[in-house]
C-alpha cells in the first residue's frame, strides 16, 4: 500500500529525489509524494523531515468529498507561492536553527559562517543575509 507523506520544509517542492527503498520520487508542488509504507517509515522516523499525511485511497475518497474546499485552497496556495517565489524573503523568514541547517546541507564552509553565531542579537538576521549574498553570487555565475 501506498503511503502519502509531505516534506516539512517548504522548499522541498516540485523535484525529483531519491528515498531509501523507493529509489527517485516526484514531489508535487505541495511538498506531498506517495511512498512505501517501509520508505514511509524510515523517512518519518529516521528523520524530521517528513510527514504522514494519510493513505492514497483515503485521499482519494476525500478529494471527492471535498470538491467545494479546492477553490479556497487553490487561493490559498497561489498566495503562498507569490510569497515564496523569491528566496531571499524566505531566508529573512527562516529561524536561526533553519538558517543553520541550510547552510550545512549547502556545505559552506564554517569558517565563514561560523563567526554569526557569536552575536546572539543579530545571529539570524546575519546568516540570512550570509545566504542571501550567497545567493546572488550563484545569480551572477550564472
């Protein structure tokens, strides 16, 4: 049976990755994949990254049942997406521990990073505008 699982982090959108057991996925632009109950499992428990949202064939009943709701969810998702289609206000969103995590899965080097966090202050506001430039270096490279 198949298992429906969202992707806790925003930014996990539209892409394709590769799960234990599954092997390569589609993410819809939900951030929602459907996976096997045991890559479900080792991805729910295993990480923080994920969660269950519920069964292929109850969803299925649901979105018959629930054809009224679409439109204001509709609404609702294009008004997120104008609101995340620009990186940089996001990382202004981003907590500090978000900030850090991003920032290790992008492999930047600490030594360059690392010295934000002495500033208890300012330490988000300083690692947001860390990945912004960083950010707008890869623009220009492109």
């Amino acid at each position: 049976m198949k298992i429906k699982i969202k992707a806790v982090n925003r930014k996990i959108k539209s892409i394709k990755l590769c799960v234990p057991v599954d092997g390569i996925i589609d993410i819809d632009s939900n951030g929602e994949c459907e996976v096997s109950e045991k890559c479900a499992k080792s991805l729910i428990e295993g990480t923080h990254d994920w969660k269950k949202v519920e069964s292929v064939e109850d969803s299925k009943k649901d979105k018959e049942d629930s054809n009224a709701s679409d439109d204001s969810d509709k609404k609702e998702d294009s008004e997120e997406s104008e609101e995340s289609d620009d990186p940089k206000e996001e990382f202004k969103k981003m907590k500090k521990d978000e900030l850090i995590s991003f920032i290790k899965e992008n492999k930047y080097p600490e030594s360059e990073w690392s010295k934000f966090l002495a500033s208890e202050k300012n330490s988000e506001k300083l690692l947001a505008a860390y990945l912004i430039k960083k950010y707008n270096e890869a623009l220009k490279k492109i």
